[in-house]
C-alpha cells in the first residue's frame, strides 16, 4: 500500500499551520500522534515554502528542528525521521541527530545532498527532474521521485504534473506532496486553508492509484483509512 508522510512544520509561518507547532515539545508530540495514526514517515520542517515566504539562514533552520529531530528519536517514535531543507548543512547535521531521509525540493542542492546520503545511507525526495541526476550516481533506488506540485507552477501545470505520475512510477519510486495545495481549492471548490480534506484525500488517493508510493499530507489518519479503504477494493479483498 502507497505509505503515507506526515508533516511536522516547526515554522512561524507555513500557509497552513503556520506557528502550530512551533514549540518542540509541540511538534515531537504531533509526531508520535501521527505516527499512531499510521504514517510510516514524519516530515520535519523548518522554514516555509509558500509563495512569497522570506528565506532563513542554515543556522536558524537548524535551531528550529534539532530539538524536534533529537526529541522524535528519544521519544523511540516507530517511523522514519525526514528532514525537509535544501541547506546541506541542516540535512547533513539531522542525518546525525537520527533522521533517514532528506526532502529537497531544490534541485541545485541535490549533488551535495546525494553525497550526504551516499555517505551516510540516508534515503532522498527529490525534484523529478533530477532523475537523470539520481540514475548516474546509482541512487534512484534509495530515492523518491516528487513532481514538485505547487512550486511556482499554473494550475494546468499542475494537473499535468499530476497526469505524469504513472510514468514517474515508471521510472522509479514516487512522492506526491498536495494537501491543501492551490490545485485541491481549485479542483475542490473549496477556497478555506485547512477546510479542503476531502479534495486533499481525493488527490492522495488518486496518486496512490497512479503509482504513488507515498504521498505527504497534514491530515494523517483520514488519509491513512482512504488508503486503505482504496487498497481492499482495488484488491477484492
């Protein structure tokens, strides 16, 4: 079954739930919540990607998210720790506090995040693009493809990006990042931040059906029962 990575964002201002979680003590609960409620994966963040989001230094990042990374794993919370950066400084630093994954959604960072997980084992989400990048270095296998929904893109450029999933799944493993994005509004009708579960479990769905071996997601255990509600019928079982 298409598994499921929760968001954990340790930011002051991410488009929808932005502060939330600010405080560690917050997030490393969050993230054994959702790890209960079945995702095999908790993504942390420390700075927003939202459109028109300042950027922070690697430093400040790091402030942000060592505690929660260092806190999830003396917490002893069954799933994968993943670092969401695009500072190789960060990531490297989170793969030594216990994380096993790297989410960059930048490709320019990805040569020096594919030596940090070269050397270190680490899985890698990276931009689709790269893939040609992944295939050289003999790491597509240890890596996941996201098509990079949202990122500065139309909605047609969206829809099309979600069209491309069967044959990224092709090509290699997949991660499918849109919950509460633009396109779920604007697909949904739903215009609210936060208010668009049903759109956002749609699109999960959708994605796992297409190929998707993981999808990334605020609202874990709708999405989790959606799977697996999906998975028995696909199968018959």
């Amino acid at each position: 079954m298409c598994e499921v990575m929760g968001i954990v964002n340790v930011t002051p201002d991410s488009f929808s739930d932005g502060g939330k979680y600010f405080k560690p003590e917050e997030a490393v609960r969050r993230a054994a919540n959702i790890a209960a409620e079945g995702a095999a994966i908790v993504d942390v963040g420390g700075e927003s990607t939202r459109p028109g989001a300042e950027p922070i230094d690697w430093d400040e990042e790091w402030a942000r998210v060592e505690p929660v990374i260092r806190g999830i794993s003396r917490a002893d919370v069954a799933c994968t720790i993943s670092v969401d950066t695009y500072h190789p400084e960060t990531a490297e630093r989170a793969v030594a506090a216990g994380a096993g994954m790297i989410n960059c959604v930048y490709a320019e960072s990805i040569p020096e995040m594919l030596k940090i997980c070269t050397r270190t084992g680490a899985e890698l989400v990276s931009p689709a693009e790269c893939a040609g990048l992944l295939r050289a270095a003999g790491r597509l296998d240890r890596a996941y493809l996201d098509p990079m929904i949202g990122f500065g893109t139309t909605r047609e450029e969206d829809l099309n990006l979600l069209r491309s999933i069967p044959a990224l799944a092709a090509e290699g493993r997949v991660l499918v990042g849109a919950s509460r994005k633009r396109i779920v509004q604007r697909l949904s009708g739903v215009k609210t931040v936060g208010k668009n579960l049903g759109g956002s479990i749609a699109v999960a769905v959708w994605a796992a059906l297409n190929g998707a071996s993981v999808v990334r997601v605020h609202d874990v255990k709708e999405t989790v029962a959606a799977l697996k509600t999906s998975e028995f019928l696909k199968r018959g079982k």
